[in-house]
C-alpha cells in the first residue's frame, strides 16, 4: 500500500459542535469518535482499550485521559470499568446529547441538529451525519445573518449606538483557578455558558467544603495533584474536593490554620469516625491513596456551619 492509498482510507468523523458541548479540542475529538462506534453496533454499550482510542484519534496518553475526565462529567456519556480483567465501557445518553446540541445552538438547530436514532448505519457501520452536517450549516448561517441584523442601523441610529459593548465577567481568583488547572482555559479567556456552569458547580462544592480556601492553596493543591503526585488535574466536583482535602491533610502548615472538628456521631457518609476514603474515580486502580482516608466533608461542612452560628449570634 503507498501513501496515497493509505490516505484514502475512512477518515474520522469530527463535529466542531462536539468540542464545544465536551470542553476541548481534545474531548471533542474523543466524543466524535465514540460516538461513531456507538452507530457501528447498532446503540448498545461498548469497550475499547485506550490504545485503540489513540490509535484512531492520534490522541495522546494525556490528552485521552482530560477528555475522559472531561466526558465524566458531561452527562451525556458514561465511562465505566467492568469486568476482570477490567474493560473500559462506554454508553450514551441520547436524549441529553440531543439537548446538550440544542442549548448550544440556541435557537433553531432544534428541528434540524435532532438524531434519528432510526437512521441505519451504513455498511462501514457510520451513523448518518446528514442532521448534524445541515444543523452545523444553518447555525453558521443564522450567526452570520443575526450577526449583520444587530449591525444594521433601526431607524436611522447609528451602529455605535446598536452595538452595546459585552460587559466584561468580573475577575474571580477561585473561578480562573478551576477554569485554568482543570479545563485549561486561561486567565482572561472567553469561556463558554455550558463550560462555565460545570466551573461555577465545581467552585460551589469546593467552597462549601473549605469556606476558607483561598486561590493560592487551591493552585497550590493542583500542583501537587499534577506535578509530584503526576495526576491529571479533576473536573468533577467531589474529586476536586477530595484533592483539597488530601493535600491539606498532607501539608496542613500550606493550608492555613489546620482544621479542626468535632464528627456527628449520626453523619451517614463517615459512620460518626469524621474520616472517609477518596471519592470513587479519584485515583487510579490499584493506587494506593485511594485507601487512604480523609476528612469527612460533610461532618467538616457541619462544623464549619455550626461556627459560622455560633460567631453570628456571638457570646
């Protein structure tokens, strides 16, 4: 075979529309690719090995495992391990990726950017990408046309006057923190409504757990997560709270004022010990800090609630 005829040969399939719905270039790539397989057997969970994955999308070890981690937290994927030895299962949600492409477009890629899950794959087991191609189409050429609508003068205005400049976000240290380490957005990046939302529940789960947390301790507690325990850096609320919570275990004199608690004897989640293990996922197979404790973040939210009461009402 000469290059010619290797280059002929079924490229991947890439929908720019999934890169924006999944987070990154990358998780774009990824859910494209997993999404064509799940046409070829027929909508039914499947397995592929990361090798695999990575062969086909020329994705690398690391860019496989942000988009993975990415896809965790989407909604419209699951990503599980089962069986002995342990396989790597994927299964789509449909009826959340359709709504995931319709809040992106917006308007009116309802009608046309919906799945048929009734179209047969061909005999190369694609799924028909007619809906998603015209979909794409109609959304470009819907900005572009509501894009020279706002531009256009209304009774003889003038433009300067239609066009009200977009207000700039406020800066939020803890925000650009999260959006940077975990879906490595940089400082002063536009980001994304969906994108923002996932940041916005990630920054409300770390905050609730450490009130105290600063911006500081928080890029401080990602860089020990990526550079000496080399991990990817999470996206998902509780693994995010669990990385705070083990690297304030292991080095309380960078994390403030060490702290302090008493367990609820009734609390649920840690049996009344005030310990509990990492969230499920937090670290890899066979890892052994997944086995070593942390603080209970629910018996920690009480307490710190109970003092917040306590300084209101005051002595």
């Amino acid at each position: 075979m000469n290059i010619m005829q290797a280059f002929a040969q079924r490229p991947i399939a890439f929908y720019p529309a999934f890169s924006k719905i999944a987070g990154s270039l990358a998780a774009g790539v990824l859910l494209s690719q997993l999404f064509y397989w799940y046409g070829a057997v027929k909508y039914c969970k499947f397995y592929k090995t990361d090798d695999e994955i990575m062969q086909e999308t020329t994705l690398t070890a690391a860019e496989l495992k942000s988009a993975k981690a990415l896809l965790k937290t989407s909604g419209f994927i699951k990503i599980t391990r089962e069986g002995l030895p342990c396989k790597t299962f994927y299964d789509f949600d449909i009826e959340k990726l359709e709504q995931a492409l319709i809040d992106f477009s917006q308007t009116s890629l309802v009608k046309s950017a919906k799945l048929d899950r009734r179209n047969s794959p061909n005999s190369f087991g694609e799924i028909n990408q007619t809906a998603l191609v015209k979909s794409a189409k109609h959304y470009t050429e819907n900005t572009t046309e509501n894009t020279k609508t706002a531009a256009a003068p209304k009774n003889g205005a003038t433009a300067r006057a239609q066009a009200k400049p977009k207000k700039p976000r406020q800066r939020d240290p803890i925000f650009d923190a999260i959006a940077e380490c975990s879906f490595g957005i940089p400082i002063g990046a536009e980001v994304a409504n969906d994108t923002g939302a996932r940041i916005g529940k990630v920054k409300r789960e770390v905050l609730t757990t450490f009130p105290a947390l600063t911006a500081e301790q928080l890029r401080a507690a990602y860089g020990w997560h990526t550079n000496t325990e080399n991990l990817t850096a999470p996206c998902d609320p509780a693994k995010v709270v669990t990385m705070v919570g083990v690297y304030q275990s292991k080095h309380p004199s960078r994390s403030g004022s060490a702290p302090t608690f008493t367990p609820r004897p009734d609390c649920k989640q840690c049996g009344g010990t005030g310990l509990v293990l990492p969230a499920l996922g937090a670290y890899e197979d066979g890892d052994p800090r997944a086995n070593t404790p942390i603080q209970c973040p629910v018996c920690v939210k009480a307490a710190r609630a109970s003092e917040a009461q306590r300084e209101a009402v005051g002595p």
